[in-house]
C-alpha cells in the first residue's frame, strides 16, 4: 500500500472516530489550547529591533554590530528635536530639558546637548573657514561703538544709546544704512511687537552673527539614553513621556515659542510596533466579523459556522502556542502571522464543510458523509495544506531572520490546520447536528459557464499565457525599495521629524560609518572621500581640531586686541527704570524725527520711529517687557563673543574625554563618519552613494549602507524562497498525485496566476519591501490549494467545475481570505499596507486563473482514468 493510498484509507477513520467521540476530542482540545495560552504567556515577546531580523552571520550585519558594540552611546536612542523662533530660544530650551533629564535616573541612563559643549563654544571662531571668519571679524569690529553701549548698560536704555550712534551716523551720511537694513529691520520687528503688547525677544545671535548664524540650522538637539522595558509594548515609552512631562512646562514650550519633537531609533520603533499591532488586533477582529458573514453564506447553517470558527480559534491558538516555542519572539513581519493563519486556514474548514453538504444528500447518516468527506476532501486538504506550508516553510532557511520567522509560525499553523480539521471540526461538527441538505450545493449561476470555457478554451488559453508571458518579462523589473522608512507610518510624529532632518545634511539620516585601525588611517580615508560628488562632509575625531590655527588665530587676536576694552563689562550694570528706558526712548525719538524727512519711505528707521511714539505713552509695565524682550539675550551673547575671542591653539589633547570617546577606541580603533549630499534622499541615490565609498572603504557600515546590503539580502532570500516553494511543491504533488500531467497541470496555473500578480502588480506602480515580498512566494502555496482541488476532481472523474461544491468552497475560501488580507491591506503601517495589498492583488490573480484558466486548461487534456469511486462521484454531481 502506497503513502497516498495509506492516506485515503487513514483519514476516514480519523474523521469517523472524531464525529463518534466528539466530547472526548473537545477535551483534548481544551487541554491542548490551555497549553498553548500558558506558553504563549510565558515565553512569546514582542521586539521593535529591525535589525534583529537579518542573520548575525551577514558580514555587513556584523559589521554593523560591531561599531554598535563600540560605540554603544550612538544606540537606541530618543533625540528630541527642538526648533525655536529664534536661536536662543531653542538653545535655552534644550539645556533646561538636558538639565532636567540628567537628574532622571530612573527613565535615562544618559543625557547631553551636543550644541552646549564648552569646547565647540571657545573654539566656535577656530572651527569656521578663514574667510567668513574674517569678514564676521572685520564686521564686529565696525559695531564696536555700537557694542561699547550695549557692554556699558546691557538694557534698552544701552540699545537706545547705540541706536542714537547709528542714527548720527545716517544724518552724517556716515553709516552704510543698506548693510544696516536687516538689523535695524529686526530691532523694528522687535519693538513693534512690544508696542502692541505682544513682546517677542530679539536673536542678538542673529545680529552679530549675521550669515554664519544660520551654518548652526534651526534645530537643536537633546540625545538621551533611555531604560528600556521590553516587557511593554513600546520598550521606550515610559522614557519618551518622562521627557515630554519634563518639557512641558519649560518657558519657551509652555508659550509655543518653541516646538519639541521626538524621533530617534527608540522613538521610531516605538511608533511603528505600535501601528502594527493596533493594525493588526483591528484586523484580526474585522477579518473575523466579516469572515462570519461569508461562512455563513457558504454553510447556509450556524450549525456549520460555529464548528469553523471554533475550529479557526483552536488552530490559532495552537499556532501561537507553536510560535512561543518555536521562535519565543516576534517581530514586524511575523506578528502578523494571526491574521494571515486566518484568512488561510479557513479555507481548509470551508473547504470541508461544503464538501459535507455535498455528501449529505448521498449520505443523511452523519457518520457516513462524515467518513466521504474525509476520503474525497481529506487527501485533497492534506496537500493542499502541505504544499501551503511549503510556501511558508521556504523562507526558513533564509538570512532574512524577520520572513523566516513568520514562515516557520505560518508553516507549522497550515499543518496544525489540517490537523484541527480533520479532528476537531467534526467533533464540533457532530456536536451541533447541523440539518440534512436539501438542495444542490453548488452555485448554480456559475453552471452555466462549465460548457461555455470549454467552447472558448483556446482564446482563453491565449489570453492566459499573453499575459502570463508579459509577467515573466516585468519579473526582473519590479523595483525594490528598501529603505525602512518607507515602510513606517508617515504621518507619526518620529517619522516626519526625521523627514524634515533630511534637507540638512548635517542632519540627514544616511550615513556611511566605518571603523579604521587608527586616526591616522581615518584622516588618509577621509581626504580620498572628499572629493566625491555624493559626499557633503567626511567627520573624523580631526574635525574637531581645527585647522589652519595660525593664521586664525592672528585674525581673532587682532580682533581681540581692538575689542578687549570694549567687550569689558562693568562691574555692575547701571540699574534702571520704567522712567529711565521712558527718558531713553523719547531722546531716541527727538534724535530720529530731524532725519524723517530723508528717509526712504520702506526705511526701517521710520518704523522704529513710529515705534519709540508709541512705546514712550505706552504703560510702564509695556516698557518693561519691552526692555525685558530686547536684552534678554544679550548677555548670553556677548559672554559668547568674548569666550570665542578668547581663543588659545588647540591640539588633540584638549579635546574633551566625553567628545573622544564618540570618535576614538581605547585600542586606537577610529570612527570615520560620511555626510551625504542633500541630494542623496531616494533609494537610487542611496545606492549610487554607497557604491562610491564602499569602493574606498569596502567594510562600510551604517544606515546607508544597510539599505543596499538589507535589500540584496532581502532579494536574495525571495530568489531562494521562490524556488524552494516550486520545488517543494512540486514533490508533494508527485507523491500526492502520483503522474508528472497531473503535477504539470497544477503546477502551470500556480506560475500563471503569479506572472499576473506581476503584471497586476507593475500596472499599479507599486514596489516590494521588506514587508511584502513575502506575499509572492506565501501565494505559491495559497494559490496551489484550489489548483488540487479541481485536478483531483478531475482526476476522479468529475468534470464539472464552476457547478461544483468544489467552486462554492474556492468562491468563498476566496473570500474569507481576501477579508484577512484587506484588513492588512487598510494598516495604517505602510509596510503591512503593502504586504496585504500584494496579497490581494495574488488572491484575485489566483482565483481568476483557478475558475477560468484550469477549466479552459483541462479541456484540451485528455480525460483521465477514473479513479475508484470516481463514477459515483461523476454521477452524484449530475
């Protein structure tokens, strides 16, 4: 007796003995489903780390690893971004919250503010080029009388003195009043806003600073460590309200004069796991709504509905019980599995249930078209299951962790599938005493098309292998995007703040790191990549020495010579009041009405005019605001331009431990950073980018560099995926089947409906990822079910398949199926969005070749020797 004989004589025992022992199969289901609640609860877990879902052997992941090991402090981290209205705004506001997170020791395990480091501010003038620094020089200089007022009294009745220079100057004809225009421009925005209760500080950073203000960007950044809890479902959560609450009541966020946001690596995966679970807990319950509502229309009885649902619930259940032990972790790609094993693996029940409605009107003894069902259906779902599992299993042996965890969970579901199949949904079945069948069972609209496929065969065969033709063509062409973002929820908070990082490429998420044996080795690096067109900056610890310190510093000591006396502060400010800044602003005033009458009309001089009338009527507690917006941050500045003044030759010794330690190793090893352009922002720049440092640096790592080398693994997995399902399925048909035809003719559909999934899926303009590749392979095993279905029909004599209980199984299998993946297709994550859409697009290609291309297939073969029982079966189904 051979396996598939063995196979038909063993499953009708099976089913019969669990539609007579119902109560005892129940309780061993229980049992076993309590078991896999327990295990799932004890050992499954969630993790958010996509690089956990790459094999550790890749040379590039271990390169990656490795610089992470390193360098630990560049790890997992919550970046809080934060943009002000003007630069100091945003500077106070990122020390404030770095003040208040260091004494969290219960959220972070570390906290700084890059942009506040005390070695960046006293070598600010050495770290620019010679020339902006020459012209900011030669520029402070010229405002030295303006700046001798404003050292002598730092309040508005200073700033009014100095303005009364600048407005000698224009009435001498002595003052540049075009140079002048955007600062005084600014000092007229400023005491507008006073004037009309609406007091706004004033950027002196902006206004000495001039040009070079704006090299520092608009954001500033705190970059905290947090504790992560892994037991939660966003590890990082806890830490990223911690500092919301912490920045809340800071000034600057409490008024809105400054935005915060959070992004980084923890941020990111926080929200995207998040997305996807939540899609993922909506689509399992919607998919089971509406899957209810299918079934019902397949059985035409609750009797049968409930015994597929319990069945569907114990099946996954165990799966998950199955995944606990199998993998103890999921991720992106395989949390997914639930609703995937549901929109699969209610076809099996389906499937059997309709082909039990069938035997029903043959057999009104429950046990007797229990016993059919199981010899007729029971080979037929054991392949089907097989070759469905196949299509999982195939992504196991792969480097790409995330799929080959998904496909080992999904394979092991098919399989415990079959089993619930055809053991518990009888006893379930049995349980209910669903009613005997009065009507024929197939759907009799699609009768009709059985004769017409069978006229028309040859134009449809055409049309099939057209297009199927087609679809081989566009196969190399599908693009691939791989970069992750793509794949992330877009409009969370994390992902549009690093989205509007990128236009800096200071800021710009794709870099290129390397380590290199040392300093020196970096620097030789650095200068053969600096010329590349792609490449905006190459950073080594050597950035942060500055060079060309000679001829600098001569240019800063000369200035320093000039402004020393000048930048001098008193030992105590002259102390103010509202009548003192009122008598100021009036003798401004008297100063400024001579000169009107040569002014242009758009001169900034005339509003500040109109300004200085209607601050002196103004109250007195209009005055000071009005003082207290002006000069807010004019001490900070100008200690920073006698800090910058003070500048002494650096060397590498003087560079700060901490600053060290985020570019040089203990043992000499160096950390090579590359900027890319701005330009560098799609997935063709990226490669091209890639492409051109990994020529000078082989051993490259970084984010860039793990989108190129992610994306070939990921497409090399598919490649070996793809061709492990065909071949795995087609040897479970050449032992199910026994003949090489019937392997061909449900082999040739199988390869038919996925080129159209091709040509479907180019037509819409669509991509694979990471997430949705899977679909393909996953559709070689979906798709090959109905595919059996129909030939081992046709095998056994019945030659009738539109009209065939056979098609209101596939129909509404179809169905079901199609509701799972279109709850995935509606995730508000863009990777499962992808992933279900591809699917859907698989399922319609699958089912239309199934109903129309088989039938019209089969036609031009000869009809096959009728199996043992086949004429009954032909006869029954007349």
């Amino acid at each position: 007796m051979n396996v598939a004989t063995a196979t038909r004589a063993y499953l009708p025992r099976l089913v019969g003995f669990c539609c007579r022992r119902p109560r005892v199969v129940l309780a061993i289901a229980l049992v076993a489903a309590a078991l896999s609640l327990f295990a799932a609860q004890q050992r499954l877990g969630v993790t958010t780390d996509t690089g956990g879902m790459f094999a550790s052997t890749l040379e590039w992941k271990q390169a990656s690893d490795a610089l992470d090991a390193a360098f630990p402090q560049n790890d997992n981290l919550l970046v809080a971004v934060i943009d002000a209205q003007i630069p100091e705004e945003a500077d106070t506001t990122a020390a404030a919250l770095t003040a208040r997170l260091l004494a969290d020791k219960t959220h972070f395990l570390s906290v700084t503010n890059p942009d506040a480091s005390p070695y960046l501010q006293k070598n600010a003038f050495l770290l620019i080029d010679q020339k902006p620094l020459q012209d900011l020089l030669e520029r402070t200089i010229d405002a030295q009388p303006f700046l001798g007022q404003l050292v002598a009294d730092p309040s508005l009745r200073g700033l009014f003195s100095a303005l009364g220079l600048v407005v000698e100057g224009v009435a001498r004809h002595q003052a540049d009043a075009a140079s002048l225009a955007p600062s005084l421009e600014a000092f007229h925005r400023s005491l507008a806003s006073a004037a009309a209760g609406r007091a706004k500080p004033l950027s002196w950073q902006n206004l000495l600073a001039g040009p070079l203000a704006a090299q520092a960007g608009k954001y500033r950044f705190v970059l905290a460590r947090p504790k992560l809890d892994y037991s939660a479902l966003e590890p990082g959560g806890a830490a990223t309200e911690a500092l919301r609450a912490a920045a809340a009541s800071l000034p600057y966020i409490a008024d809105h004069s400054a935005r915060l946001r959070v992004t980084g690596s923890v941020a990111l995966d926080d929200e995207e796991f998040a997305t996807v679970v939540q899609g993922a807990t909506y689509g399992l319950i919607g998919s089971f709504v509406l899957v209810i509502l299918w079934l019902f229309l397949a059985t035409r009885s609750w009797r049968l509905v409930v015994p597929i649902l319990a069945t569907l619930v114990l099946g996954l259940t165990l799966t998950t019980g199955f995944a606990a032990l199998a993998v103890g972790t999921l991720n992106l790609i395989s949390v997914a599995f639930a609703i995937l094993f549901v929109g699969i693996a209610v076809d099996f029940s389906i499937q059997f249930s309709v082909r039990l409605r069938e035997r029903r009107r043959a057999h009104p003894m429950m046990l007797d078209a229990m016993r059919e069902t199981g010899r007729r259906a029971g080979a037929q779902i054991l392949v089907a299951s097989l070759a469905t599992a196949s299509g999982f299993l195939a992504f196991t042996p792969t480097d790409f962790v995330g799929v080959a965890q998904l496909g080992t969970i999904a394979g092991g579901g098919m399989l415990i599938a079959f089993v619930c199949t055809l053991t518990f949904l009888p006893a379930m079945i049995a349980l209910c005493h669903p009613p005997e069948e009065p009507r024929e069972v197939g759907p009799p609209p699609l009768r009709r098309l059985d004769p017409l496929i069978v006229r028309i065969h040859r134009p449809v065969l055409a049309v099939f292998l057209v297009l199927a033709l087609l679809g081989l063509i566009l196969t190399p062409l599908i693009p691939f995007d791989g970069d992750p973002l793509h794949t992330k929820n877009q409009h969370t908070e994390a992902v549009e703040t690093l989205y509007d990082l990128m236009g800096d490429p200071l800021t710009n998420p794709y870099t290129i790191e390397v380590l290199r044996p040392s300093l020196a080795d970096a620097a030789a690096a650095a200068k053969r990549l600096d010329h590349m067109s792609l490449v905006q900056d190459v950073l080594t610890l050597d950035s942060f020495v500055p060079q060309d310190q000679a001829a600098k510093l001569a240019l800063i000591q000369d200035a320093a010579s000039i402004l020393d006396v000048t930048l001098t502060p008193p030992a105590a400010p002259p102390p103010y009041d509202a009548a003192s800044l009122r008598r100021a602003t009036m003798s401004l005033d008297a100063a400024l009405t001579p000169i009107l009458p040569q002014l242009a009309a758009a001169d900034p001089l005339r509003g500040i005019a109109a300004d200085l009338r209607h601050i002196a009527t103004a109250p007195d507690a209009t005055l000071l605001a009005a003082n207290d917006a002006l000069t807010r941050f004019l001490p900070l500045q100008l200690n920073r331009l006698r800090t910058a003044l003070a500048a002494t030759h650096v060397t590498m010794e003087d560079v700060p431990a901490g600053l060290k330690r985020d570019w040089l190793l203990p043992d000499g090893r160096a950390r090579l950073q590359v900027l890319p352009a701005a330009s560098v922002q799609n997935t063709a720049a990226i490669r091209q980018f890639v492409a051109n440092v990994t020529q000078v640096l082989p051993d490259a790592t970084g984010s860039a560099v793990w989108i190129v080398q992610s994306t070939a693994t990921i497409t090399g997995a598919f490649r070996i995926a793809a061709m492990s399902a065909v071949a795995a399925i087609a040897i479970i048909l050449a032992v199910a089947l026994r003949r090489p035809l019937d392997v061909l003719l449900v082999m040739a559909p199988l390869l038919v409906s996925a080129f159209l999934t091709v040509v479907l899926f180019s037509a819409c303009g669509l991509s694979l990822n990471f997430a949705n590749i899977i679909a393909l392979p996953l559709l070689l095993g979906v798709g090959v079910s109905f595919n059996i279905y129909f030939v081992m029909n046709w095998r056994s004599g019945n030659t009738r398949f539109l009209g065939s209980a056979t098609a209101r199984a596939v129909m509404f299998s179809a169905l079901t199926t199609g509701t799972a993946f279109g709850s995935l297709a509606l995730s508000a994550h863009p990777g499962t969005a992808s992933m279900g859409t591809l699917l859907l697009m698989s399922l319609f290609c699958t089912v239309i070749t199934t109903l129309l291309f088989v039938p019209a297939l089969l036609a031009v073969v000869p009809r096959p020797h009728v199996l043992l029982g086949g004429l009954k079966e032909e006869k029954l189904a007349a």
